[in-house]
C-alpha cells in the first residue's frame, strides 16, 4: 500500500476520533460516538499492519492477543469503584508504549540521529518514562498497596526541581550531541525516579488533579511520538488527549482551590500537612436515630443528596437510590447534588451513582444546584465533608479557604451521616455539624441508609 | 526541519480542536470522557506494531512487542470499560422513577 493511501486512512481515524469525542457531549450520543471511534481505531491498525516495513507478524500476534485478553479482562471485571485505579494504570501502559517505541527508536538509528529526530524522541522518553512510574505509583496509592498518605520530607521540593532540571539540562545537550548514549540512559532513569517523587507527595484527596495531570503528559508522550515516526494520526491523538488532561486538571485545581503552578509541578498535598493540628474547642454534637432522620424524611417535600467517597467507600449508592425511590414515591422531589471533586477523578461519584441506576438527570453539578438549597427541606450528607464545610467561606488562614463548595447549610434541615466526627482530608473542622438544625446519624453508610429504608417502609 | 513545522502545526491545531470538542463534555461524563482519551491514545499501538514487526534486531523487536502489548490493553481494555459506563447512564422515565 502506497504511504498516501495510509495517509488518507490514519486521517479518515482521525476525524472518527474526533467525531467520538464529540459524542461524549452528552449520554444519549455518548455510546454511538466511542462506536464510530472504535471502527477508526480498527481502520488505523488494519491499514499500519499492511505497511511493507513490516515483515514479521509472530511477535505482533503475541502482543495483541496478550495485550487484548489482559484488557478485556480488566475491562469486565474491574468493579467501578476501581475506576481511578485501572486509568492510572493505563495512563502507564501508554507512556510505556510511547517510550518504548522511543527507545526503540533511538537504538535503530544509532549514531545518525538529527536534533530534530532527537528533540522528538528525547521528549517522548523523558516525559514517558515520569509518567510510566507517576502512574504507577497513583496507582499504588489508590490501590492502598501504598500508604495512601503523603510521604513528606525535608527539601522535598527542592530535590524534585532540581532533579527536574538537571534532566532537562541532559535532554538538551542530548538534541545537541545525539550520540551521548549513556547521557540517554541516564535521563531515562532520572525521568523515572521523577515519576516517583512527583507522586509521593500527593494524598488520596488529591489524586483527582494527578490522575488528570498524568492523563495530559501520557497525550505528549504519545504526540512526541508522532514527531519521532512521522505519524500525524500519532500526533493529534496525543494532542486530544494531551488537552482533555489539562482541561480536566485545570476544573479539578479550581474546584480544590488549588494554584495551576502548585498542581503544574505536583506540589499538591504538601500544603496540607500543618493543617491538621486542628484543636475543637469542647463543643457538643447531638447524635439522632435513624427513626428521628425518618420522621422527618417522610414529611419533607424537597430533598438533596449530596454524595461523598465516603459513600463509595461503605459501597452505600445502591441502598442510597432505593431511599430516594422511596422519598420519591412519597411525592418529594429527590435529587442528587455533586461536587466536582466528589470521588476520586473527575465525574467518578456521577459513574457510582449511574451504576446504582440513578438516572442522570437526576444528578446535579455544583453550579446547577446552589441556589436551590435554600430552598431545600433536607440536604442529606453522606460520605462528605470538606466540599460541604462552610469555613471554605470566610476563614482567610484555613487550608479550605476559597474552595467552591455546596450550600448544604443554607437547607432548612441537614442530616450527615458519618462515621465518626472526624475531621476531612484538609483537617479543618466542619462547624456545621454543631449547628443546631443539623441532625447528625453517626455509623456506616450503608448500615445506616439501610435502617432509614427500613424505617420508612414501616 | 521542514517537517517538524509542519507537525507543530497539526500538534498546536490538534490542540485547540481538542480543547473545543472537550469543553462539551459534560462533568456527569468525565470519566468516560478519560478512558475514552485514553483508548484513543493507545493509537501509540500503530507506532508499535511498526517496530515489533520490522525485525531491525532482537532488543528492538522485544520493546515493540512490549510496547504492542501495552498499547493493545489500552485500545481493547479503554474502548470496553467506556462501553461498561456509558451503558450504565440512564435517563428519568416518564413516571417520575428511576
């Protein structure tokens, strides 16, 4: 097959991508649109497989069929509270693609490689090789195989720039000297231990903005990659997927009132450690029973949930959608109010709730549902805390302090249902579990949305 | 040289397309919206497959077929789990239940 024809077909799966993007602007396209992409996926591998470069197809074979069956499994039984997990997993195996392909790359053409080829791959494997271990390491972390706390240190920030710099100072002088090899080498493991360092840091609050800031280098890594193997199919994908990252990271910093700067260089989580020495004054909480949070339920016309992880945690979504069926059909109107930083990556509270067939017109931004709460009967809290907590208002010196958060306080009655009255990730202590039309329903999610079930079915 | 331009072109313009067609998503859908990114990206696989079947040498033949691996779990694995969630998204029907 002549190169032009190739061509025509890389740019035939590129406006099929693009058309799958845009489906995603709404659910009822949604599936139609990955459908279309699919087939532009399916057109670029069959059209590259005909290329005459290539002359052996056994190891292709294994690669796709050990690649297809690992993914395929993964894709059906990973359960969806697993989401965050398996996309920073898979944000490695892109950047391992891309930098192995650079390597590759590198090997093949020896000593002959020009800047411009060199300024190509020396990107690709630098910011592919920090992605393969940030990932990794988000994914360690969300997976709870490590702590999921920060890990903090003296000079922390320091050491990363510094490293950080050292190995752009080396990918420069390799675009000027090409044939440095053991320089190469060396970027590509200071690129790794990068990858690493950047992540330890960041705690399970954050992991939102990394996830979105790693889904947005693994897209350069892969452009990069166009750049090096002349590919422009290679080269607007990593740039869709390079600015779907950044755009994600940008809406997750802002709903967490965090710098672009601050998330830019993976500082996030290290504000935070002074926070937590946060001293309550002896203040009393008035626990109520289910039956007390029932009765009131029953009569209110004018519900919201706002959901947290705390939810996703005690696995409470399907029992929390049967309570509102049972509100519902009480003749109250439910719906469900979510915070932008709600689960643990952009819109995983909005794939938890889908799963427990909350139809998603039901589900409700933060900007869509504010006004509303004055309005509002009962605010039913669950699993969250710091995006409700009204110190984010007023209190200039608190770590909250700026960050959009949810009116809850302003409803006429709000219950939470909590564990314990600990602090949230930030370690500011929430003043509007003291207030006195809050009714606090101390225990497990789960257990506790069941028995307001069971009351009210009685 | 010339061709480096070029692809800075299509990279900056891809870029600003991007932004556009990503903008509409919405929050409700931004994690399909991050597998489905991610599915795409494993385009990297068309790269792959060039050095895992060019038989240049044993190492570069073994990075590829790595690297074809890798990239295959996440077209088929990204494309699926889309599936699996956007089959999930339900609207309200028209009593009023869910």
């Amino acid at each position: 097959m002549t190169e032009h024809v190739l061509d025509l077909i890389y740019l035939a799966s590129s406006v099929l991508f693009v058309f799958g993007l845009k489906g995603l602007s709404s659910p009822e396209s949604a599936r139609r649109g990955m459908n279309l992409a699919a087939v532009g996926m399916l057109f670029a591998v069959i059209g590259t497989l005909l290329r005459k470069e290539i002359i052996t197809f056994e190891w292709i074979v294994i690669g796709l069929t050990a690649g297809s069956v690992i993914g395929a499994l993964m894709a059906i039984f990973m359960p969806m509270t697993a989401m965050p997990q398996r996309i920073a997993i898979s944000h490695a195996f892109g950047a391992l693609a891309a930098t192995l392909v650079g390597i590759a790359k590198y090997i093949e053409h020896g000593n002959d490689l020009g800047s411009g080829l060199m300024s190509a791959i020396g990107f690709e494997v630098f910011f592919g090789a920090l992605t393969i271990t940030g990932s990794f390491m988000a994914f360690c972390k969300l997976q709870e195989l490590v702590k999921g706390a920060p890990i903090t240190y003296k000079f922390q920030n320091v050491t990363n720039i510094s490293l950080f710099i050292v190995t752009f100072a080396i990918f420069i002088y390799l675009i000027f000297d090409p044939t440095a090899q053991p320089l190469f080498y060396l970027m590509l493991g200071l690129s790794l231990a990068i990858g690493v360092l950047m992540v330890l840091p960041i705690g399970g609050a954050d992991m939102p903005v990394i996830v979105s800031l790693l889904n947005s280098y693994a897209g350069l890594a892969a452009s990069a990659t166009g750049f090096a193997i002349d590919n422009k199919v290679l080269i607007i994908c990593g740039a869709l997927d390079g600015t779907s990252g950044f755009f994600l990271s940008i809406l997750m910093s802002r709903a967490m009132n965090r710098s672009f700067a601050n998330v830019l260089f993976g500082a996030v989580g290290a504000v935070r450690s002074d926070a937590a020495a946060q001293t309550g004054e002896a203040k009393t909480v008035v626990r109520y029973t289910a039956e007390d949070a029932a009765y009131i339920l029953e009569r209110a016309q004018s519900v919201i949930i706002v959901p947290g992880y705390g939810l996703a945690v005690a696995q409470a979504q399907h029992a929390l959608q049967e309570l509102a069926n049972i509100l519902m059909s009480h003749g109250a109107t439910v719906r469900y109010a979510v915070h932008p930083v709600a689960g643990r990556m952009p819109g995983h509270m909005n794939v938890l709730l889908a799963e427990a067939n909350v139809p998603y017109d039901l589900l409700l931004e933060m900007e869509e549902i504010n006004e509303d709460f004055q309005n509002t009967d009962v605010a039913l809290v669950i699993g969250a805390n710091d995006v409700i907590n009204p110190a984010a208002r007023y209190k200039k010196d608190g770590p909250l302090y700026g960050m959009p958060i949810l009116n809850v306080d302003q409803a006429r009655t709000v219950m939470v249902v909590k564990r314990s009255l600990g602090a949230g990730f930030a370690g500011e202590d929430n003043e509007l579990f003291y207030d006195k039309k809050t009714m606090m329903l101390f225990g497990d999610a789960k257990k506790m949305v069941m028995e307001l079930v069971q009351t009210l079915k009685a | 040289m010339s061709e480096i331009i070029d692809y800075t072109y299509i990279l900056v313009l891809g870029g600003f397309l991007g932004f556009e067609v990503i903008r509409r998503v919405p929050p409700t859908l931004h994690t399909p919206l991050m597998s489905a990114t991610n599915a795409i990206s494993g385009i990297s696989l068309v790269g792959s497959l060039v050095v895992a079947g060019k038989g240049h040498d044993t190492l570069s033949t073994i990075l590829g077929t790595v690297a074809v691996t890798a990239a295959t779990i996440n077209v088929v694995g990204g494309f699926m789990i889309t599936d699996r969630m956007l089959k999930m998204f339900k609207k309200l029907d028209k009593k009023g239940r869910s």
